[in-house]
C-alpha cells in the first residue's frame, strides 16, 4: 500500500495539519495502524534459518590451492622486505612470525570481513558457523586457521581426508571451529 493511500485512509479533523506536532501525530497514527502487534520482522533470525548446501570437495581443494599460493606469496614478501630487516637469533623465526601475520590476517581478518579467502570467493564459498549464521567470530576463525589446522595437518593429513567421508563435508578444523564451508552463489 503506498503511503498517500494510507494516509488518506487515516481519519483526520483536518486534512491538512495545522501544526508540526499534529502532522507529527497523523504519521505516528498511520504507521501504528498498518505494523502487525508482533512487531516487524526480524530479518536476521530469517536469515539464520537458510540452509546452505555443503561445498563440493573439488572446489574446496582449488581453493585451498589458490589461498596457499596467495599466503605463500605474501609471507614471502613479509618475511624478504618487512622482517629481513628485523635480527632474529634464528632465522626460522622471521618465517614463524610471518607466517603467525599470514594466518591472522589473510587467513582469519579477510574471512572476516569477505565472509571467505580470496581462494574461496573465486570457487563461490564461504565459512559459516554450524547453525549456518553468516556471522563467524575472531575467535572461531582463529582458532580454525591456526590450532585446526594444524590438528588437521598432524595424522597424515587425516584431517583434510575427512571431507571425503564426512555427510557435511567438514574438514576436522571445521568441526574443531565449529564452521562449515557451504556453497555462496
């Protein structure tokens, strides 16, 4: 209904209100009549309840190797032109601390803000938490890219292997998260 007809179907002394205030009111009045008692819809429990179809497991291993081939790229130049000029007592160290900046911000910052990896957006995922919210947290999405993977790496790579027997197609840092990989397009 457009808003002139609602107006107008509101009953009113004058049709033209003689102040602020009661132009004022006779908004207040039309709104009231025309919003359900329940109040209006609250958009993200609605957007809670989709169901988004598991991530085929092709696409999740072009995009891991994709995102490997952007982190390595990227440590790289962090640990060659921003620790190099950094003296660690081990050179190790400088590939430890680059990889630590790698993993926090490629890995956990940008699937926070893009809702993926760059590796996944261009194969059409994207981390959701297990009830599907869109929403994941730092935390869950620190502790996925950094200790789950790990544990996932650790039994000959069991933990990636998973997917291929798993009805959800999660990854044993996805269930360590709490996270799902789901098809976005």
């Amino acid at each position: 209904m457009s808003a002139k007809k609602m107006i107008s179907q509101v009953p009113v002394q004058n049709s033209i209100p003689q102040t602020q205030e009661q132009g004022f009111y006779q908004v207040q009045a039309v709104v009231q009549q025309n919003i359900p008692q329940q109040g209006l819809p609250n958009v993200f429990n609605t957007a809670q309840q989709i169901r988004y179809q598991p991530s085929n497991k092709n696409k999740r291993v072009v995009a891991f190797v994709l995102d490997g081939i952007f982190s390595a790229v990227i440590t790289k130049i962090i640990t060659v032109f921003i620790l190099s000029g950094f003296h660690f007592k081990h050179a190790s160290m400088s590939q430890l601390i680059g990889f630590l900046l790698v993993a926090t911000i490629y890995w956990v910052m940008l699937t926070m803000v893009m809702g993926a990896t760059p590796g996944k957006k261009i194969m059409g995922l994207r981390i959701v938490t297990a009830n599907h919210d869109l929403n994941v947290g730092f935390g869950q999405l620190f502790l996925r890219e950094t200790i789950g993977r790990v544990l996932s790496a650790l039994p000959l790579c069991l933990g990636y292997l998973w997917i291929s027997w798993d009805e959800e197609r999660r990854t044993f840092h996805d269930m360590i998260a709490k996270t799902r990989v789901v098809d976005f397009r």
